[in-house]
C-alpha cells in the first residue's frame, strides 16, 4: 500500500471512531437541479454539536470536509508525522508567528424578507433556522446586520416617520415589520449569543427631507438643513430598539449610496459624496451622537462597492474631525470579480487604525442569473468561500451575508429584485434548505470565534486558497478551499507540530483545527 493511502486509511478510520461519540446531526440531503441542499423541519436538523471533543495536545488535529459531491461538515481525525509524503507533494506553512488583523465575525441580515420568511414555518421550525445560525450547534453567527426601516427586501416602501415637514419627529415611530419581523428574531440570536454585536444601516432618509422628495431616484442627497435632524432621526431608532433591550455596536453612514447615481436603479437609496458625507460626520453624526446616550457607538464609512476605495477614504478622511469620528469602512462584494483585493490593502495602509468589515454578500443577483434561487448549487457555495478567504487575507474583520432566509423565488422584495440566499423555506412542507453557502460560511464562523487572528499561511497552489488564523483558546484554525475538479495531495506544516499529509477531495471545503 502506498505511503498516502495509508495515511488516508488511518484518517478514515478515525473518522468512524470520532463519529462515534460526537453525536452530530447528519445532513438529510436532498437532490435539486444544481446540486444538493439539507433538509431540515420542526423536529430535525444537521449540526454540529457543542459536545465535541476539546482538541487534545498530543499532535492530533480535527478536519471537516464540506464537499460538491454532498460531504457536509464531515469530521475525521489526523496525526502529525504520521505519514512521508513525497518529495514533489506541495507544502502549506503556518507561521504563528506572524500575526494581522483580528477578526470580529460573522453573520448575516435581519431583513423584512428574512423575517417573513421564518414566521411562514411553524414555531419550533422557526426555533431551528435561529439555532441553525446563532445556536452553539449551529454556525455561531456573532454579527447581525439590520436596516434602519424599509429596504428592497421589504413589501412596500417605508421610513419611520413619512409625514411631510414633520422636523420636530413627532410622528417618528417603529413600523409593524420591525415588531413583527424584525425584533423578536433578534431578540432570539442574542438569547442564543449574548455576545452577539449588532449594527445597522438606513438605505434613505425619509423622502421630505430629501432634494428629489423620493424613497429612491436619481440625485436624492439629503438636503442640508436636515442635517442634524435626520441624525435625530436615527437616534430616534437606537432608543427604541434600545426599549427592546437591543443594543447597537455600529451604525454606517448609509447602504450603498452609489445607486443614486445610477439610471433606472429602483432601490431604497440616499446619495451621499465624499465630501458631503464627511461634512456630515464630522459636524453633525459624530458630535451628536457623541452627546448622546450612544456615544460609544462605532460609525462605519461608505457600505457600498471595493471600487470607491480608497479614495472615499482618503478624501473623507482629509477632514480630521470626520476621521476621528469614523471607525471603520464597511465594503459590499458586488463588483469584487473586476477589482482587485489589492484595493483593500492600500485601504488598510491609509489607515491602519480603522478596520475594514465586509458586510453585504448575495448570489443570484446578477442579470444573466437564472434561476435566480439556485437550490443546492456548490458554484454559489464557492463564492462565499473565495471571497471569505480573500477578505480575510487582505485585512477583513469579518464578513456579513445579506438575507439570513429569503423563499424558493428568492424574496419578497417590492422592487422584484430576487436574489438567492443560503437558506431557503418551503413552507408548504414546513422545512428549510440549507444550500451549499450556509456550510461555506459555517466553515468559518463555527471554529474562528472573535478574538481570533490571522496567522501567515504560505500557499504557492494555484487550485489550492487558504488562510489561517489562531483562536484566543490558542488552536491554529487553517481554511483550505480545493477549488480543483480532482483531488490534490498536499502538507500542511507548522513549526510547532511537524507535518501531516492531507488528501483534498474534488472541490472541497477543509477546516482544520489543532492546539498550538
């Protein structure tokens, strides 16, 4: 018997003993068109549960395999220095050593369209899609992104205050979406994580205090002698959600800005330059909310496209005040494929005080995307990894999806613009699907818990992304993404721990976890 398949004998192997006595919850899979989802209703659902075993000291490391051909967080066991490989087989080097960024987390949007998907299951279904993202079995989501009124991904459009003129805000109130919609399935993920952070975003002001008096449309800036009363406006919204016991760790300056500029967009949407977003921040947002009861809130710049940095940043940040005043930058992934990830660096460079948090994702989105909800396809499942991967390796903090749970059309959204999502409800049979997305996110949001922080990973593999990061419980967590049609041998070395020989199945999602 060959060197490596014995090696990948005594991995399998373990993985029957492993089996054994973590008690997972397999994936029921289920077969579709593009490839193959887990289904799971009101009494059952895969997971991963909390029950596994600590991982030992003793030159062990756990491997969990998510795969195109229906692997789906599989657990195996493998030993360092337990097999040679040979001399042409690649290696991948961690180096503890090296230390970036530290990562904050992950997660998802508390959308009107999420929230009407799970109230359309049954109670106890509802109960599993929270655990299934929040719960300790589950992905153990720690970020939750929610929009400050309506959105696209609501069935009509809103803001909290509608009545024109109305600059005393007297009429300011939450709509029937946020108590219904909204605030009880927050409320359930902080139960799930008390230490979940939560951050929010208004697509628009309310279209009176705006110049084209529209929820959208071209030019629709913010007319300046609402600047100080629209940021009323938003404090308005942190008290009340504040009622609910919902507390906000950020707040952007605004989702996606850049649409105000663009012919025939329907979206929600307020324009804002560099420059008049800046005077913004830094003589009205920052100092209000500053005084308020929320000062110690974090304000997040631009929430739109990697192609307007860093020269947002660099003009905005010219202002002192409005610097000071700014965090972070916020970047959505829409236009990644045709901008380099280069773009991030030079943003981390300009200032590397500030983090940059990936917060807006979604497949399906694109014109030629049909159908626009793909149930089971690995190839959207694959741009989450790719994209996770290049973020965290260029700076990212984090890195938010976009609906938690949209229905098998891909909505509701009142402007038609359906997308996909990595759960999907199918309320006539009451269960949801957990596509290949979910698991590429859960790849990374299970096992590099905040606190974490990347490690250099050396990687010469074209077919091969990878990245690493070390956990404050001190386990190095190595992601490896084979994005090649057939399986690649390759050693993971680490300094500490010697090598260990790892056979990378056809278009596979690895994560490995050992102590340091």
């Amino acid at each position: 018997m060959k060197m490596w398949n014995k090696c990948w004998a005594v991995v399998t192997l373990v993985t029957f003993v492993i089996a054994g006595y973590t008690h997972a919850n397999d994936c029921v899979p289920r077969e579709f068109t593009y490839g193959i989802v887990c289904v799971c209703n009101a009494t059952y659902c895969d997971d991963t549960p909390d029950s596994n075993p600590r991982i030992p000291e003793n030159g062990t490391l756990y491997w969990y395999v998510s795969s195109k051909s229906g692997l789906r967080l599989n657990l195996s066991q493998a030993r360092f220095n337990s097999c040679k490989a040979s001399s042409d087989t690649p290696v991948l080097t961690v180096d503890p050593s090296k230390r970036y960024q530290t990562i904050f987390g992950f997660g998802g949007a508390f959308t009107d369209a999420t929230g009407m998907n799970i109230r359309n299951l049954s109670q106890a279904a509802q109960d599993q899609i929270m655990r299934t993202y929040y719960g300790r079995n589950g992905s153990r989501y720690s970020l939750g992104r929610i929009p400050i009124g309506g959105t696209d991904f609501s069935t009509r459009p809103y803001t909290y205050d509608d009545s024109p003129g109305d600059v005393s805000l007297q009429y300011f109130s939450l709509a029937p979406e946020d108590y219904n919609y909204k605030i009880p399935f927050i409320k359930r993920a902080i139960e799930l994580n008390p230490d979940v952070k939560l951050f929010s975003a208004a697509w628009t002001a309310p279209p009176w205090m705006k110049v084209n008096d529209q929820i959208n449309g071209l030019f629709g800036f913010l007319e300046r002698r609402y600047y100080g009363i629209y940021v009323d406006y938003l404090i308005k919204f942190l008290k009340e959600y504040k009622k609910h016991g919902i507390d906000m760790w950020g707040i952007s300056t605004g989702n996606e800005p850049i649409n105000a500029f663009m012919p025939f967009d329907r979206l929600n949407v307020m324009a804002w330059t560099p420059g008049t977003v800046s005077e913004w921040v830094a003589d009205y947002a920052g100092p209000m909310l500053e005084k308020s009861e929320f000062n110690g809130i974090n304000i997040l710049l631009l929430d739109d496209q990697r192609f307007e940095l860093p020269w947002v940043d660099e003009i905005v940040f010219r202002n002192p005040k409005a610097k000071h005043y700014i965090s972070g930058t916020a970047v959505h992934w829409y236009f990644d494929r045709f901008f380099p990830s280069s773009i991030l660096d030079k943003t981390h460079d300009l200032s590397p005080d500030k983090f940059i948090l990936m917060t807006e994702a979604c497949t399906g989105y694109k014109s030629q995307d049909n159908p626009k909800v793909a149930l089971g396809s690995w190839e959207r499942g694959q741009e989450y990894v790719l994209s996770i991967i290049e973020y965290m390796n260029h700076w990212g903090i984090g890195w938010v999806d976009w609906n938690l749970v949209l229905n098998k059309a891909g909505g509701p959204t009142w402007i038609n613009n359906n997308v996909d999502s990595p759960i999907i409800v199918n309320p006539e049979t009451d269960e949801f699907f957990k596509q290949p997305m979910y698991y590429a996110l859960k790849h990374f949001s299970r096992f590099v818990e905040r606190g974490s922080v990347r490690i250099d990973l050396n990687n010469n593999l074209s077919n091969v992304e990878s990245t690493a990061f070390v956990t404050p419980s001190n386990e190095v967590v190595v992601v490896l993404y084979n994005r090649n049609n057939k399986e690649e041998d390759v050693v993971l070395k680490d300094p500490n721990n010697g090598s260990v020989c790892l056979k990378l199945l056809p278009y596979s999602i690895n994560t490995i976890i050992y102590a340091q």
